[in-house]
C-alpha cells in the first residue's frame, strides 16, 4: 500500500524542536522581525507563520493525545506538561503580537479578502480577549484538567470477574440479562461516586480560575468570554436558550413516548436507566470484533489516514 508523500518544510528548520523554548521563540522572533513591505512579502509571511503553526499543533496534539490515552504513563505527562509550562506561556505573548502585526499591516487590505476573511474575524477575536495576565492562569487550568483526566482515567470497576474501564462497562448495559445491567450500571455509579471528593474541588478550582479570567479580560462572566474565545460568531447564547425551550417543547414529548414504548416492548412495571441501551426485541447485542482484534482495527484506521 502506497502512502501519500509528506509535504516539506520550506520555512520551520528540519531539525527544529517544539519542545524547545528557544527555538520556538527564536523562529517566532524571526517572523516578528521580518520586513514587511507589500502585499506579496506580507502573503509569504503568512505562509510560513502557518507552517510553525501546523508543526506545533502537530506536536502539542500528539502530546496531549499520548497523555490521554495513557493516563498512568508519567513520561506522557511530563512530556504534555514540559511543553504546556515551558513553551506556550513563550508562545502566547508571541502569538499576539504576530496576530497583531497580521491586522495592523496596511497591506491586509490588498490580499485577496475572501479567502482570508474567516482568519480576519479569528485573530480579531483573539487579539481582543488576549491578556498577559491570563497566560499563568491558563496553564493552571490545563494541569487541573490534566489532573482530572489522570483521576477519570484511573477508574477501573472490577465486574464478572475481571477489571474494566468505564467506556468496557458500557457493553453490559446491552445484554438482555437485566439483573446483570443494573448491577453493571450501579457498579459504575459507585465507582464514579468512589471520587467525588477528589474531583469536586478541582470543579471548584477551575470555576474560580475562569471567573478571573473572563473578568481580566473585561468580561462579567465566562460564558461570555469563552463564547469569543470558542469563535461562536454565528449564534448567540440567547439563541441557545431558546433552541433549549423548542427542544424540550418538541423533543422531549418525543422521548418520553419512544421511552413508553420501549418499557412496553421490554414488558416492564418502569423502565430504569439500565434498561436504555437494551434491545426492545430482546435480541442479543452486536458483537462486531474481539477483543483481540482491536489492534488490527488501529492499525488499519492508521493506514487509512496516512
């Protein structure tokens, strides 16, 4: 099987180290300090800062996917961590003024604005809400988060005699054994219960630290700011709300009544949250794969990408 050719690097050095502050900030400063003198340089400019992004979204991406997927694995970690506490506090400063330099140029006008007007609002946004303030408060909110997946990724239940994940317990709410769904699903509940008084302050914590960031940024609420921050350009939260009203006008009424025909279906005196994901037949679940074949499966999605 034939792969497509990477595409090579014109402007980010072959040798060049995300993980490295220096460097990154040194090819940062290069952009921040080239000329600027027309249309054509200002487009080339702009090329190659997309390149440096591509490249250090591309590492922070792995890095946070590695840590993720392996929230036992402290070298993953530390690995996210470094690049988190080290180099994106450098970077964010830097991101702001190249953003600002981007809008600033009297040249902007000159490229061709269709292409580019959706990079225009984006930036807009940004330079808007940046603070430096917040660059230390942002890299506490991800090492809370982080601390949050470590505690979600380390919950096992131990059921029908072997350990499981919580996203493993699920496949037992489809068996048509009920008794054996309800104790699946009451195990799982425990066990996410098991670390409430572990999870709840870092709630808390994170409420506090959004709060000062949306109010540095000189907004009365979070909502508000991370509605900027997010890019939602098209809706407005009190479009939200109201499509929450025509939902549970429209579509809860819907719900309730396939949820009645499910309990009739199963035969049951109340239908319980173990009994959402059953069959209403009564038919065994799909069983698609093994377990022993998930690594092909990865495997061959990878290929399928690349």
């Amino acid at each position: 099987m034939q792969t497509a050719a990477l595409p090579t690097r014109r402007f980010v050095p072959p040798d060049f180290n995300p993980a490295d502050a220096g460097q990154v900030t040194a090819v940062y400063q290069s952009l921040l300090d080239r000329p600027l003198a027309s249309a054509t340089e200002l487009e080339h400019w702009l090329t190659d800062a997309s390149e440096l992004f591509s490249v250090l979204d591309e590492y922070s991406n792995r890095r946070y996917i590695d840590k993720s997927c392996h929230t036992d694995n402290a070298e993953f970690e530390a690995r996210f961590m470094q690049f988190v506490e080290e180099v994106e506090p450098k970077i964010k400063p830097l991101f702001f003024k190249l953003q600002s330099r981007y809008l600033e140029s009297p040249f902007r006008g000159q490229l061709d604005r269709n292409r580019l007007s959706q990079l225009d609002r984006r930036w807009l946004a940004d330079v808007e809400i940046f603070r430096q303030e917040n660059v230390p408060l942002e890299t506490e909110v991800t090492r809370l988060t982080t601390d949050y997946d470590k505690i979600c990724g380390a919950m096992m239940v131990h059921f029908d005699g072997a350990d499981h994940t919580l996203q493993q317990m699920g496949r037992f709410q489809e068996r048509t054994d009920r008794d054996l769904r309800r104790r699946a699903w009451e195990a799982s509940t425990q066990r996410t219960l098991a670390d409430r008084d572990r999870i709840e302050p870092i709630f808390d914590q994170l409420l506090a630290l959004r709060s000062r960031i949306a109010k540095n940024a000189g907004f009365d609420n979070y909502r508000s700011f991370v509605w900027k921050a997010y890019k939602r350009f098209d809706y407005t939260p009190a479009q939200c709300l109201e499509f929450a009203d025509a939902i549970a006008e429209t579509c809860v009424p819907v719900v309730s009544e396939l949820h009645q025909q499910r309990k009739q279906a199963l035969r049951l005196d109340a239908l319980r949250p173990w009994d959402a994901n059953v069959d209403p037949k009564g038919r065994p679940p799909l069983e698609p794969f093994k377990q022993d074949e998930i690594p092909q499966f990865v495997a061959r999605t990878k290929q399928v990408f690349d």
